[in-house]
C-alpha cells in the first residue's frame, strides 16, 4: 500500500484540465512553468490564488498589507475562523492554506504595501498580474508598472452586487488609462464597508480574472480587447469593445506618473503623535452630510461643520475639509491606508 501522505499520481492531479481542448498537455506544462503575482489577497485575491493553485501553476507570489477580520470570513472563501483568532496576516493565512491544497507548486507569501518603490522589483519574475486590490490608486500603479515592464495584468473590481474585469496586453491593446484616464475621487465613492459586497459577485469576477490569466499563460489571448461587466443579483452580463488611445498618458505617451510619485496620495507620520496623515492627490472638499450617512453603521460619527472624526477598530479617523484624513492610534502608514481606503475611499 502507499504511504499515507503519499502525493496523487503524476499527472493526475489535472487530468481533467489537461484533457479540455483549451488547455491540453502543453498548455498545462506552461502553466507549470509559469509565476503570477496577485496583488492583494482579500475577497478577490484569495480566491484567484485558490483557484491558480488548483490549476497548477507552478508559483504564485501573494503581496497583502493586511491581517484578517470576522468580517472577512463572509467573501474571502480561502480563510477560516482559525486564521482570524490568530490575527494572520492574509498573505501568510493563505499561503499555509494553499500549501495544504497544492504541496507541488510554489508558494511566497509578503506582508507589505505595494508602493512606488517596490512594485517594480514585486512584479519582475511574474509572467501574470492579477488584481485583488481594493482601491483605484494601487490599480493605476500596477498599471504604470506592467506598461513600462510590458507585463500584462487582470483588473477586477467588486462592489455590492456589481463586478468588473478587463485584461491589459501592453504593446497590443488599452491599459487601464485608455478606459478612465483618471482615478475618482475617493471620498466621492462607497466602499465595500459603507455599501457591502456580496459573494456571488466576488466569486464570478474572481472566476473571469483566473480564465484571463490562465489565457495569457497558455497564449491563448483573446482577439478582442473587451470589459466585461455584471450585476450578479440582477443576472445581467455586460462586454464592451475598449481601444486603445494614442493620447493616452501611461501605454500612449509613457509617462508612468503614478510609478514616478508624480500622481497619487502622500503619507506622513506625525513625530509623537502616534498618527498617520494621509493627503490626496487631488484636494477637494468631501460631502461630510454623505460621509456621515455612510459611515454611521460602522462606528461613531461626528461632525462639527469643519471636520468629521469617525472611531472604529480601535482607531480615529480625522477628515479635514480639503480631503485630508488623519488616522490616530498608528503609525504604520500600510495600515493607514488601508483604514482610509476602506472607510472613506482610496
């Protein structure tokens, strides 16, 4: 008899994906062969990575600034109540479970904020990026970089019911600036917090982003460059034809002004204070009478006509007139954006 432990036969593991017409046998080595970086491992990151270490590619390298929260258990399937009273970082939470999944591939998990300072270094050995962020100036920061590397990356979004996926080819398609050329306005958009998310919808953008990736690595792309869009609670699927422009700043006029620094947010930590402020790229004058709507069931709010201070986690959160935010109770400047991009908006 075999030993216990003993691994599945070679070659049955995917049997079944190598026999689809799709896939085959060489699709499949290529997969094997192949490194995708999945920036972001909460609702859509840990379900890409599970499903990439199903399908057998042979290393995935898992980049999240965050721990886990009882709140994360209800869309992030890859997790258990285990990883949440250990106050795992999730990187880390799901590289343990993906090695008890799929002990033959490679697994690096990094706990850290994707900058402009490391998304470089972070995105050279991946063949594929795929997104699991949760906010615009990550995106557009990934976005720069796997233009200016010529990588190509899955971009995904989920917010309530509604999902989005595009796949950005650099050098033969759109980039993410040729769709919207400018981040929003954070504090003028909900979040997951203030609007909710539902799973289903995670999981089908989750699913979309994966069959994208897994088409670039056994290079099978699609001839059209196209955005895909859905309301899962209403059934409606959507697809658009997107071009690319010409004029565009990032794949058109190479200017990477969000890996330069030139665009995006700043941090500064507050010398004994124990605070982060974090300052927009863009100052402009939030909604509070909005901002207070939203964030009222998550904690307490208060306004007094010049500034809007909300508690929650354990820390405070100081909203100034010209879209400033000042997170009180840290001075880790990974864990203050994360507190803004989820309260107010990235």
């Amino acid at each position: 008899m075999p030993p216990e432990n003993a691994g599945p036969p070679s070659g049955s593991r995917y049997a079944r994906q190598a026999a689809l017409e799709v896939i085959g046998t060489a699709g499949q080595a290529a997969l094997s062969r192949s490194t995708v970086l999945i920036v972001g491992c909460g609702a859509l990151g840990s379900t890409q990575a599970e499903l990439l270490a199903r399908a057998g590619v042979g290393r995935l390298i898992l980049v999240d600034r965050d721990v886990l929260e009882w709140h994360n258990l209800q869309r992030q399937l890859l997790f258990d109540e285990r990883d949440v009273r250990e106050r795992m970082p999730k990187a880390a939470a799901a590289a343990r479970r993906l090695r008890a999944i799929n002990s033959e591939i490679e697994i690096e998990a990094r706990v850290i904020d994707v900058t402009a300072t490391n998304v470089v270094e972070l995105l050279r050995p991946a063949d594929v990026v795929i997104d699991g962020t949760d906010n615009f100036e990550t995106r557009y920061l990934l976005n720069d970089a796997a233009v200016q590397a010529g990588k190509p990356w899955v971009y995904g979004g989920v917010l309530g019911t509604d999902g989005t996926v595009m796949t950005v080819r650099p050098g033969s398609g759109p980039c993410l600036r040729c769709l919207f050329p400018d981040p929003p306005e954070g504090h003028r958009l909900p979040t997951c917090e203030t609007r909710g998310v539902l799973n289903t919808a995670v999981a089908w953008v989750a699913a979309l982003q994966v069959t994208e990736a897994l088409k670039l690595l056994v290079r099978d792309p699609a001839a059209e460059f196209r955005l895909h869009a859905v309301d899962v609670w209403r059934g409606t699927v959507h697809t658009v034809a997107v071009q690319r422009h010409d004029a565009c700043p990032c794949c058109g006029a190479r200017r990477f002004e969000f890996l330069s620094g030139e665009r995006g947010s700043s941090s500064t930590v507050f010398c004994g204070r124990h605070a982060v402020q974090i300052t927009p790229e863009h100052p402009s004058a939030p909604d509070f009478a909005d901002l207070r709507q939203r964030l009222a069931p998550l904690g307490t709010v208060t306004v007094n006509g010049l500034l809007l201070e909300f508690t929650g986690e354990g820390r405070r959160l100081v909203v100034f007139p010209d879209g400033r935010v000042l997170v009180l109770g840290t001075t880790d400047t990974a864990e203050a954006r994360s507190l803004v991009a989820k309260y107010i908006g990235s």
